[in-house]
C-alpha cells in the first residue's frame, strides 16, 4: 500500500473514531492512541515510519505554535511559580525518580536512566487540553497548564541531550554544561530573529494567500534552524509565537487573520490526530524487539515506570500546593491553588508524542535502548487512557466552580468598545448616524443581558434571519436567479453576521 493511501485509510478510520470520542465524552487522543495500537497488531496492517527529528518538527512545532500564541506573556510573569515548579522542578525530579527505579531494577547505566526520566517527563498538552477545553476551569489552572506545555518539552530535551552526549564519549561536564547553556540563549535568540523577519515582511505579502504559507515557513524556518545550530528548538518556536502574537494581529487585515486562523486551527488539529494515531501503530515496533521470555520482565519494569511518573507528578503537585498555602502568598503572586485545582493539575499529566520521537532518537547503539523503547510507550499508552479516560469523570466529582472572570472582563470589553463607538458618532448628525446609535443600543442591552445569563433574545432572533436569509439565497442560486459569484459574497456576509451574533465557542474536535 503506498504511503498515500495509508494516509488516507488513517484519515478515514480517524474521522470515524473521532465521532466516537464526541458521543461518548472521551479524550481523542485516547481513543485514537488505542486504536492505533489495535490495528498496529492486526495481520497485515500497514506500517507508518516517521523519522524522530522529522516527528518533532513535524508535530510539535506547530502545536507550540498555537499554544504560545494564545498565552500572553503576563500570564507567564503571573503564574511564573507553578508554571516553573511545573515546567523545570517536576520533570528534574520526575527523571531523578525515574533513573533511581531504572538503575536500581535493571543495572543500566546512569545516563541511560537520565534518557529514560527525561524521555517520560513532559507531558503532553493536546492530550490534556482534549479534556479540559470541555469544562469551564478557573483561567489560572488553564494558563498553568499551558505555560508549563511550552518550557517542559524544553527543559526533558535538555536532559535528554546531555544523555546522549555522556553516550557519545563527552563525559567531561565542563564541555557539556557551556553548550547546555548556550543553547537557551541561543534557541531564544533565534526565535526573536524569525519573528522580526516576519514582521517585516508579512505586509509585502498581506491580503494573499502567500501570506498564510509565508507564516507556515516561517514556523517551521525558525525550528530548523535551532535544530541545525544544536540550540533549543522549543524555546525558539516560543519566542517566535509570542512575538508574532504580541505584534502581528494588529498589522493584519481583518480577513487576513480570519483566514490565518482558520488554517493554522486546521493544521494543529490534524497533525494531533496522525501524532496520536502514530503513537499506536508503533506497537509492533516497539514490541518486536523482545523475544518471548523477555517481555515479561520488561512489561513489569515498564509497568513500574508509569507509577513512577504518575505517582511524582500528583506528590509534587499537592506537595506544592501544600507549601503555597503555608507561606500564604508571600511568594506566589496569585492566590493559593486549591485542592481540587491540584489534583485536576497533577492529573493532566498524559505524555504523548514528543515522549515517543524523543525515544525513538535514541542511537542503535543505546544501553537498554528496547526496554527504555518499551517503557516509554506503555507511559504514553498508560496515562493516555487511565488518566485520559478518568480526568473529565474526576473534574466533575471535585465540582470546580466556574470562573467568572471571563464573562466579566468580555462584558467589560463589550461596554468599552460600544462606549468608543457612540463617543466618535456624538458629532455626527444625520440618519445613518442615528441607526448607528440605535444598533449600538441595541448591542449594550445584548451585552449586558448576556452578563447577567439572560441571554440574548436579539441575537436569537438575528440568527432566526440569518437562518431565513440562508434558505432564500441558496434557492435563489438552485433556480439560478444568481451567479455563484454573488452567491459566494453573500453567503459570507451573513457568516459574518452569524459569527457576530453567536457565543464564542471553540469547534468540538471532530
């Protein structure tokens, strides 16, 4: 089977799964993950190998794209210490208690152990954000769990790397340390240097659809070049995000966001759905490197280590939480995370596809390279579908109230923009000026009804004629009565308008 059809067959088997995951309540990724592992044992089933460096870019870099997009810096200055604790603190211990039960149990060489810890620590943000993205959390459990999303894959590859280099020979800590170090800076800096370019350039090519793939390339432009400087290439997709989200919007035409949007929401989404779908059909080639009375040993050990990492992230977490709430807030500068947020925080702790990739980067060569193959696998597999399947039932035991800053601040903006409006028509006479003021009225009370939870009964109504308009100009266009042209413009107009009058949702995945 060529490489295009299997492809396509994925596509097809994902689109149904998907609809599954959607009616019965479950993470995607699960779903997905398991099925790959099912059809990764069938006879004959086809086999998909990706290069792991080609896997990291592939995968992850727009994922952090999209992540650093939508947090702004000052959540980060905000949330610095649990997005630090997270992010650096959790995936050091994490791979110190990892490589303890690794040595201890199988003999492996220390650095060996380190690869293993560092390849299990950094969770995966699709796979959590599946299943919060469902419920309304407080803002500031979301923002930690993004932030920490963007710095842990940087600080585990670190880790990760000095392994390797301990593998190749360079044992000697006064030649690894300073490349360690520069790859920080180094990573950051050309990040910075992408999102200038970008920004210079985008509006030679603004209002074309050059502009979308002069965002693509760019992208992954910045995340290739810190791979072949041996800086990190993480940190470097982070600065560029949070530059080009910080400055780009504002230089950009309104379609030209639209449209920027939808496409890198597209791109995001598939890419996690073959990521996912891959981790599955690695099975048999993960599995087919023991013989027969070897896997049970393996499987134990493996088992062992998706304890390891589930048990360190909850201990860390409440222990965490714990301290925060003796010191009363004098070294954190938000309020005190509660119980319930810590356990939703040390619960969403599934591992994915950079765990994989990181894995399968190990050299043929590796100390105990099949079992650490083996071991991360089962933790991908194993905190997809036991954390996967019991995050939503547990956020919903807990009862976590939902955060009404939200709504307060959109009602806010809302009274803030209309309030602008009517202060630049207060000078101006005239009819059109006075059906301005009347819609903005109209808006105000919208606005605030919506606040209150009353909803809108105007924009319910507004959708009523939108849904009317609809019916007329497709029969307008069936009996031929206008062009497919006029029929294009004017069904996007009333996009628009049904986008204007609608709550703010995110697309349910599938």
């Amino acid at each position: 089977m060529t490489l295009f059809e299997t492809v396509l067959l994925l596509s097809a088997a994902a689109v149904i799964l998907l609809q599954f995951a959607r009616h019965l309540g479950a993470p995607y990724p699960t779903l997905l993950a398991l099925a790959g592992t099912l059809v990764a044992m069938l006879p004959g089933a086809p086999g998909v190998e990706i290069e792991p460096g080609l896997a990291l870019a592939l995968f992850i870099a727009p994922a952090l794209m999209d992540a650093a997009y939508d947090l702004p810096p000052r959540e980060l200055r905000r949330n610095w210490l649990p997005v630090f604790s997270l992010a650096a603190l959790a995936v050091i211990f994490t791979t110190a208690a990892v490589a303890a039960l690794a040595v201890g149990l199988t003999g492996m060489p220390l650095y060996a152990g380190i690869a293993l810890g560092a390849i299990v620590a950094p969770p995966d943000a699709a796979a959590a954000t599946a299943v919060l993205s469902r419920f309304a959390l407080p803002r500031q459990t979301l923002s930690v769990l993004k932030g920490e999303s963007l710095l842990n894959d940087a600080v585990a590859l670190i880790i990760f790397g000095a392994a390797l280099q301990f593998h190749s020979g360079r044992s000697d800590l006064a030649v690894i340390l300073p490349d360690l170090g520069l790859a920080i800076p180094l990573g950051l800096l050309i990040g910075c240097a992408f999102a200038r370019l970008y920004l210079a350039f985008a509006p030679r090519v603004a209002g074309t659809l050059g502009a979308t793939l002069f965002e693509i390339v760019t992208t992954f432009g910045a995340w290739v070049m810190a791979e072949r400087l041996h800086a990190s290439a993480v940190l470097s997709m982070v600065a560029f995000a949070m530059i080009v989200a910080r400055q780009a919007p504002d230089r950009q035409a309104p379609r030209d966001r639209v449209h920027s949007h939808a496409v890198w929401g597209a791109i995001v989404f598939m890419l996690n759905v073959f990521a996912f779908l891959l981790v599955g059909l690695q099975a048999r080639t993960v599995l087919r490197q023991f013989e027969g009375d070897q896997i049970g040993s393996a499987l134990l050990f493996a088992a062992a280590v998706v304890l390891v990492v589930v048990g360190v992230r909850l201990l860390w977490v409440l222990g965490y939480n714990r301290a925060i709430g003796r010191l009363k807030r004098r070294c954190a500068p938000a309020r005190a995370p509660t119980l319930a947020q810590g356990l939703v925080v040390s619960w969403s702790g599934m591992r994915g596809l950079v765990t994989l990739a990181a894995a399968l980067a190990l050299p043929t060569s590796f100390p105990a390279r099949d079992l650490i193959l083996l071991s991360a696998f089962a933790v991908v597999l194993g905190t997809l579908v036991i954390q996967g399947l019991t995050l939503g039932p547990l956020i919903r035991r807990l009862q976590i109230g939902p955060d009404g800053s939200y709504d307060e601040e959109m009602r806010l903006a809302r009274s803030q923009l209309i309030e602008a409006a009517e202060i630049h028509l207060q000078c101006s006479g005239g009819g059109a000026a006075a059906r301005l003021r009347a819609e903005l009225d109209e808006l105000r009370v919208a606005a605030e009804a919506r606040s209150h939870g009353k909803g809108g009964g105007g924009d319910a109504l507004r959708l009523e004629c939108v849904a009317r308009q609809r019916a007329v100009l497709s029969a307008m266009r069936m009996a031929g009565e206008i062009g497919d042209d006029v029929f294009q413009v004017l069904q996007q107009e009333l996009d628009w308008t049904q986008l204007a009058h609608s709550r703010h949702e995110r697309l349910e995945e599938g």
